[in-house]
C-alpha cells in the first residue's frame, strides 16, 4: 500500500509498539497534531540522522492529548504503528505549515527465536547491572520483541536506525547480540578502571612477594 502522510522528523528513532510523550510547540507541527487528532489519522516520524530525513520510518497514531497550554502548545501521548518507506517527501502542502511523504509500508518479519531473544536480555541485563541502571520492561520475557528492548542496548542514534532498517525479527536480534558481544567487554573494563581509581590512596592489604624458594 502507498499512501501521503505528514511527517514529524526528529532526531530520533520510534519503534512500532513503542509509547512516546511528546510536547509540541512549533506552530507547524501544532497545525499538523490537531488536524491529525481530529481526523483520528497518524503521522510519521522519519529519524533526522546525520543531518538528513531518513528513508525509513515509523508510523504513529495519538492516543491522547494530555494537555493544552494558553499558547497553544501540548502534551500528547502517542503509540508506533509500523514501518514506512518514504517514495517522496512533500515539501510544500496548501495551506498547510508542515510537510509530508509518499510512504509504502514493506513486509516486516516479526518471527523471532526464543533462545537467541533470552541470550539478548542476558546481555543487555549484564549491561545494566554494570551501569547500575534498573528496567521494568513491563512484559514477560517470552513476549518481548527486538523493538520493546533495542532503546535499551547502549546503541546510538545511527545504530537504533540500522534496527530500523532491518524487515526481520532475527536480523533485529542478531543485531542486538553482535552489539552486546561488543560493548560489553569495554563497559565491564571501564568498570573496573573506575574501581581502580576509586581505590588510588585508600589503605590496602596486599600480599607481599615470598622469597622463600
């Protein structure tokens, strides 16, 4: 299916399944909220990666709109749908102040593998505890997907949208476990430094060489 959508860049990557708290206050995307709230359509968020609208996206609707302020500017709550590819963007819409794109929608893949995701959670667990972070993914392991756990393996922007990039539930989590295999020897040595550090002009109790031969 090919179809016009406005589109809402930002400097980020949204996943399908995913909840986002948004505060709008450019007039343009103002415009571009209410009409789509209205109406009960959704908009797209394409990543500005590298200084650029990227070619793949995320779909979202509005589920609310928390609050409205004297100016105009709001609160809403919104929710990823799926993924898009831009054909074209559209610069220039009558009468509009924001922009959009021809979009398709390619086929997304979303079978997994049980072992593969809980070796990912082992990791990205593993990475938590070193960073001393806590996440309540707010699902059991069994119903979690690379989309409801990519935002919380250390990736960066340019990496989240490699995943966003990929049409197969596998790929995502092959991704994630290359990622993890990767990062978390550096975090571990860095934790370990820290320590180190920690530890330069407290007493210590060492054990001295023996000469005894």
């Amino acid at each position: 299916m090919t179809n016009f959508v406005p589109i809402f860049p930002l400097a980020m990557v949204i996943y399908p399944g995913e909840k986002l708290n948004l505060h709008i206050f450019e007039p343009r995307y103002k415009q571009l909220i209410n009409e789509c709230y209205a109406e009960a359509k959704p908009f797209g968020i394409p990543p500005v990666v590298s200084g650029g609208i990227s070619e793949m996206g995320t779909l979202v609707e509005i589920k609310e709109i928390a609050e409205v302020y004297e100016d105009g500017k709001m609160d809403i709550r919104t929710n990823g749908l799926q993924v898009f590819r831009i054909l074209e963007i559209v610069r220039s819409i009558p009468e509009k102040l924001y922009s959009g794109a021809i979009v398709n929608y390619p086929p997304n893949s979303e079978t997994g593998h049980k072992e593969l995701l809980r070796k990912v959670l082992a990791g990205i667990r593993e990475l938590h505890k070193l960073l001393n972070v806590t996440k309540d993914f707010s699902k059991p392991d069994e119903l979690l997907t690379s989309y409801d756990i990519a935002h919380h393996a250390g990736l960066s922007l340019e990496e989240e949208y490699e995943v966003l990039q990929l049409l197969y539930e596998m790929q995502r989590l092959e991704y994630l476990k290359r990622h993890l295999s990767k990062v978390l020897p550096v975090v571990a040595g860095m934790e370990n430094l820290k320590e180190k550090i920690q530890l330069n002009g407290h007493f210590k109790e060492m054990k001295g060489f023996n000469f005894d031969f």
